[in-house]
C-alpha cells in the first residue's frame, strides 16, 4: 500500500514544475520589471529636468 502512494507523490513531483526553474523564472521577471519601471522613471525625470532647464532660458 505505502508503495502506491510513494510512486503517486514521485509521480506528481515529477511532472510539477522545477522549483529552482520556477524561482529564477519568477526572479527574472522581477528583476525585468523593476528595470522597466527604473527607465521610465529615467526617462520621465529626464524630460521634466530638460523641461525645467528650457524654462530658466
């Protein structure tokens, strides 16, 4: 009986995801996201500081 429930769980441990995969995978996304998010505030900083810059002259 405990060898039926022992080839279930290997079973269903073997077709779940990695879960190393699914952290770098999560982590990747993670580190895109904020990137992102870091040149658009890049980018919006730069057009009010040339903005700003435009209005002094």
């Amino acid at each position: 009986m405990t060898e039926h429930f022992t080839g279930h769980n290997k079973a269903r441990r073997e077709a779940s995801p990695n879960h190393f995969f699914l952290a770098c995978a999560i982590l990747a996304l993670s580190i895109a996201f904020l990137m992102s998010a870091a040149l658009a505030g890049a980018t919006a900083f730069r057009k009010e500081w040339q903005f700003a810059s435009d209005a002094k002259i």
